[in-house]
C-alpha cells in the first residue's frame, strides 16, 4: 500500500525494551543477552573455584561416601577411578558454588526488581543455601542407609553386591545433590510469592501434575526400578512441595499492600 501525499509519516519502531532495575531503566534485547552473558560467566566462575576446592578434598570425600558400602569399589577399566574421583570434586564445586549461582539465577529471570525486591533476594541466599545443606543431611542420615540396605541385602541367595564405583557413587551424589536441591525449593516458592510471582491457587490446582512430577524426578534421582527407592524420595518431594503450598501462602501476607488511611 502506498502513502498519499500529506499523510502523516509511518511510526519509528523502537527497539524491544525491557525494564532494566525496577527504577525507569529499560534494557534492549542486547543488554539482556549481554547480562545473561556476565550472568552464565559469573556462575561457571564459581563452579570452577569450588571444583578446585573439591579437588583438594576429594579423597577424605570419597572415603566417606563409601563408608555405607563398607569396602572398596571395583573399577572396571583403567581410567574408572580417576573419572569418579573429578565426578566428586565436581560434586563438592557444585554444593560450595550453589549461593552464587542461585543468585545469579533468580536475578535474571526476575527482571525490575526495585531496591527493596533485590534486598529480599539477597537475603533470601544464606536461608536458600542453608536448606540445601539440610537436604544433603537429610539424604544421607535419612534416605541413603534404608536405600542401600534394601539392595545389599535384596535376594542376597542369588546376587551378591559388588558394585561399580561409578554406579554406586552414581547413585549416592545424584540422591545426595538433588534432595539438596529440592529442599530449596519451598523457600525460593516462599520469596517469589513475597515479591509477588506466585500465588496459593496455581500450585493447589496442580497437585496431580505435582504427583507425576514427583514421580519422574524420583525416577530421575534414583535410576532403580523398585518401588522402596522410589518411594524413598517420592514421599519427601511431596511433602516439600505441600510445604511450598504454605510458605506461599503466608509470602502473600507479606506481599499484601498496606490499605490507606
């Protein structure tokens, strides 16, 4: 179609914009590419340190690991032990870079947050990084030795254990990180419903997508077709995300505007 002579000129098209802090400022798709750029570099950074860090303590972290099993892995082929042993270091980065990259996470995929929003952020960190100690605690004291119990000693008149090292210690660190991982989550649940990204109702209407999730990821956690590991890490996952339920529930308080006069 052709203008006509006189009419007004066609509208500039601006840039997407996005709102940059919270505070007037807008961002191009460009600066969000190049801030997920500084983002991803600042979280593979502090991997990086934790793994040397784990590497210096790989040994002492492996002997305990193993303590459940009672006696030393078998390795298969000749690279086996030193394979397992950066798999631990990389484990051991990972728990000790776990603030910073929660941070970095949450601060890009929550875009304008205002001064006060970032204030919550940051203080959300310790209390994040605290519960995934606390799952990590609570997979080994409460969830590994029934587990690995119950495979030691399944029809032990026609198998006998002796497990790989890279299938056992497989097994041990997937359960160990992810339940420290899934026990973050009700408080991150609890500071998004705080700065006002969640509410009760979606999580309470979903809870049969809930059980199936629960289910795959206990699945995905314990790599094992029986129903006891399964059911292991099934029931906590549950529990975790009906705790979420609450938590977002009492964030929505706080969330709530202050009524005038």
């Amino acid at each position: 179609m052709q203008l006509q002579r006189g009419s007004a000129p066609a509208p500039e098209i601006e840039p997407a914009e996005a709102v940059g802090d919270g505070e007037g400022a807008a961002m191009s798709l460009w600066d969000h590419l190049d801030e997920l750029r500084s983002r991803l570099f600042k979280a593979i950074l502090a991997l990086v340190l934790g793994t040397l860090v784990g590497v210096a303590i790989a040994t002492p972290v492996l002997e305990f690991l193993i303590q459940p099993y009672g006696r030393a892995l078998v390795v298969l082929d000749p690279t086996g032990g030193v394979v397992q042993y950066f798999r631990v270091a990389l484990l051991v980065g990972g728990i000790l870079s776990i603030p910073m990259i929660t941070y970095q996470l949450l601060a890009f995929i929550l875009p304008g947050l205002t001064s006060r929003e970032k204030r919550i952020l940051v203080l959300s960190i310790p209390p994040v990084t605290l519960l995934f100690l606390v799952g990590v605690v609570f997979a080994w004291f409460i969830l590994i030795p029934p587990a690995l119990d119950f495979l030691v000693n399944f029809q032990t008149d026609i198998f006998r254990a002796e497990w790989t090292s890279d299938r056992y210690l497989g097994f041990v660190t997937s359960l160990l990180f992810w339940m420290g991982v899934a026990f973050e989550t009700p408080l991150v649940f609890f500071v998004l419903s705080i700065l006002g990204f969640v509410t009760p109702r979606p999580l309470i209407q979903n809870w049969r997508i809930a059980i199936v999730g629960a289910a795959i990821a206990a699945a995905i956690i314990t790599p094992t077709v029986d129903p006891v590991n399964m059911g292991l890490v099934m029931g906590p996952l549950l529990a975790l995300y009906l705790l979420s339920i609450l938590l977002v529930w009492i964030g929505m308080r706080f969330n709530r505007p202050v009524p005038e006069g």
